[in-house]
C-alpha cells in the first residue's frame, strides 16, 4: 500500500520519481531541479582586450618614410659620384693613323666614353663605322674595303648628333678629330 501511495504521490505531483518502489534502489536525491539553460554560465564572460598603441618609429608609414629616405639620399651619392667620375667634356684628341699588316689603326686620347667613327670618301658621303670602335681605338681590315687612299676619317663622343664634316671649326666644335688615310703611318 505504500508503494501505491507513493505512486499515487509522484503522479499527483506531476514528477515521477525513479527508484521509489520497493526492490529498487534510489538514485539520489531529486532529479531535474536545474532547468537546462537556465542559471549561471559555464565560461565566464570575456572582455575586449584593450588596443594596443604603436610607438611613433614602429608605425608603418614612418618606417616606409625612413627607407625611402635612405635610398633617396644613396640614389643622390650614386649620381654624384658618377657625375663625378664621367666628365661630359668628352674631346678626342692626338688621332693617329697606321697601316697594319695591310689593316687600318686609328688611335686617339680620350676619356673612358662612347666613340663615334665615320668614314668620309672623296665624293663627300660619309659612312658610320662606329661598331668598329672598341675603347679608344679602331681596326679596319683592308679585305672589307671600307676605305682608300682618298678617304678621311671623323672620331666624335658618340652624343654630338651634328652633320659630319671635314671642316676643320666644325670637327673642333664637336669636340672630335679628323685624319685621312693618305696619312697613314706604316
């Protein structure tokens, strides 16, 4: 009658309790007080971690503008020095001729620069042979038939883009020389 009793009391509650009749053991006190979701958390809450504030020389747009300031001021050191080193009054001078094994030798004083050599013939028409230049000298086989007796040589720095001529003024005023094959030292 009291196990009825006790049914008759967990079915009027409305909860049924496990392990109140008799033979079977109770599992502890009252299940299901603590509704699911309900009542305090299991982690606790987080806070935003505070900004973190960059020192003025580890900012990005400084450290751009130091390194580019750097390669302003060597880019500067560069040009000077070569600047420096490369005079633009490139002139030719003291042009010899001699023949060679039967080859042309042209040979001129100057600085470390680019040459230009043209071949001017007896009718007036010139012709480049600046790949023929290598330092300050040139070799011009005789098999190529690049010249005769009769025709005169033009070296320039390669820059000046005047008319070529044997004129004495205009040859001295682009800072070349001019010699003729007929002078030629054997």
């Amino acid at each position: 009658m009291t196990d009825r009793l006790t049914a008759m009391s967990s079915t009027a509650t409305g909860r049924a309790t496990v392990g109140d009749a008799a033979g079977q053991p109770k599992l502890g006190g009252r299940g299901g007080d603590r509704a699911l979701g309900n009542g305090g958390s299991v982690l606790p809450e987080l806070t935003e971690a505070p900004e973190r504030v960059r020192r003025w020389w580890l900012q990005p747009a400084f450290i751009v503008s130091v390194c580019l300031t750097f390669l302003a001021l060597a880019a500067l050191a560069a040009w000077l020095i070569v600047s420096a080193l490369t005079d633009s009054n490139v002139k030719v001078s003291a042009l010899s001729a001699s023949t060679e094994s039967g080859n042309l030798r042209l040979d001129w004083s100057g600085p470390e620069a680019d040459y230009a050599l043209f071949a001017v013939s007896g009718d007036g028409t010139a012709s480049d042979l600046t790949g023929f230049v290598t330092g300050t000298e040139a070799w011009l086989p005789a098999a190529a038939g690049l010249y005769d007796d009769r025709t005169c040589f033009v070296v320039r720095p390669a820059g000046d883009q005047g008319e070529v001529s044997l004129d004495a003024g205009t040859v001295a005023g682009q800072k070349g020389a001019s010699i003729c094959a007929a002078d030629a030292a054997s």
